[in-house]
C-alpha cells in the first residue's frame, strides 16, 4: 500500500515488490539467478551457474558452426560474384536454404555422423551457408562494374581486384548475410540437446524438468543472446565498412 510523508504520497518500488508479484515473469527471474527445485524433485536446477553453462555451449556451438559456413561460403561467393557468373546457383542455394526444416536436417545428421559437437557444427553450418553464399554473390557481382575495369586498366590482379576493390564495397551486403546467417544458427542451437549438446534449449524442451519458469526463462535468455550477436556483428560490419559508404549511407 501507499504511505503519506507530509503531502506526498510514496508509492512502493519495484525493489519492495515480491518477486511473485510479477507472476511467470518472476519465477523465471528468480530461476535464472537463484535456481528451484526441479518439477521431478530431489534436486536444484537453474540458477547462475547453469545458465552460464548452456549459454557458453550455445555461444560456442554458434561460433564454431559461423566460421565454418563463413570458410565454405564466402569464397565462393567471391569467386561467383567476381566472375558474374553462377546466378542461378546462389539463388537456389539461398532458396533451399529457407526450405530446410532444422530438426529433420540434425536428425539426418545424427543419422550419418552420431550424435555430439562435430553432428550439431556441421548441420548448423549447412544452415548459415545460403545466406552467406547468396549474399556475398550479390554484393561482390553488383560492384560497378567501371571501378573493376579501371582496375585491371592500372595492372592490378584478379586478386587484387576482389580484395581491394569489390570486397571493399560489398562489405555491407555480405555482412547482411553473416547476420542472417548467425541468427540462425543462434536460434536453430536451441534444439541441440536432441543432439546430445546442452544449451539453453535444455530449458525449453525438458519442460517435464524445469517447469514454466524455466522454459520461459530459457526463451528470454535465447532471445537476448540473438539480439547480443546481432548487435556485435552489426558493429563488425559497421567497422568494416569504408568511410565513403558510411558517408553515403548517413
């Protein structure tokens, strides 16, 4: 209740509020820094501890399976832009990249290769290297054309030319798709305990184990770290990007 100091009115803090005042929301809170016991009893789950665990995995597991569809995809994509050829490929890899339901893909792999780390990179990899691959074609093929030419009018190397012309001014478009890229994969990591990996999908697909409260706590934490990466490869791009196109952009 409210209390009176002299004409004021003092109302409570959410700092006084008990957590079970913000009903779901505050157990889940509560599960992440302080833990509960588990729905099948007998031990603690949740809490700090766990939660840096699964989210070191899931952080890992993503980074890994990035870097992998970044090596096999972008030169590539480099290779195709550069020689305008390949339209059709990049398309369609693009394309059959959204069609790829994640669980049947990880499933297949399970299938093939086993369960464990290298099963869960290789087919979140497949899933971030569309977007790579497209996104780098379309980038590097749409650099105008008369700054290549003029480049190879100065001498410079096919090479030469991808790295300090095209790149260059593809940056933004093939950083575009690294962020598609890692947002998927961030999200699709969420099911890798059906591989045998821990993360924080534990929480959300053990509901019989963590309740409510840790599924939603486990949906908010996946949720954050997407937006965490989002906004780290946003800088990467934005710090890669050349000082002329961050000028035309503004």
């Amino acid at each position: 209740m409210a209390t009176q100091a002299g004409d004021h009115v003092i109302a409570p803090g959410i700092a006084d509020l008990p957590i079970g005042a913000f009903g779901l929301f505050g157990e889940a809170f509560n599960f992440v820094f302080s833990g509960r016991e588990a729905e099948t009893g007998g031990v603690t789950v949740g809490g700090t501890g766990q939660v840096i665990d699964l989210a070191t995995t899931q952080l890992e597991v993503t980074v890994f399976a990035l870097a992998v569809a970044i090596i096999l995809a972008m030169p590539v994509g480099l290779w195709l832009g550069h020689r305008q050829k390949g339209e059709f490929l990049a398309v369609s890899a693009g394309n059959a990249g959204r069609a790829i339901p994640e669980l049947a893909l990880i499933a297949l792999m399970a299938a093939a290769i086993g369960v464990g780390m290298v099963n869960l990179v290789v087919a979140l990899a497949i899933l971030g290297i569309p977007p790579i691959l497209t996104n780098t074609f379309v980038g590097i093929s749409q650099v105008d054309r008369a700054s290549v030419e003029a480049a190879r009018g100065m001498g410079m190397t096919e090479f030469a030319i991808v790295r300090k012309v095209e790149l260059p001014l593809a940056v933004p478009t093939i950083m575009g798709g690294v962020r598609t890229a890692g947002i998927n994969i961030i999200a699709t990591a969420t099911i890798a305990p059906l591989a045998g990996i821990l993360t924080l999908g534990d929480f959300i697909i053990a509901r019989n184990v963590y309740g409510d409260a840790g599924v939603l706590a486990g949906a908010v934490l996946v949720a954050l770290m997407a937006l965490a990466l989002e906004g780290t490869l946003a800088a990467i791009q934005w710090a890669m990007t050349s000082r002329g196109l961050k000028l035309e952009r503004s």
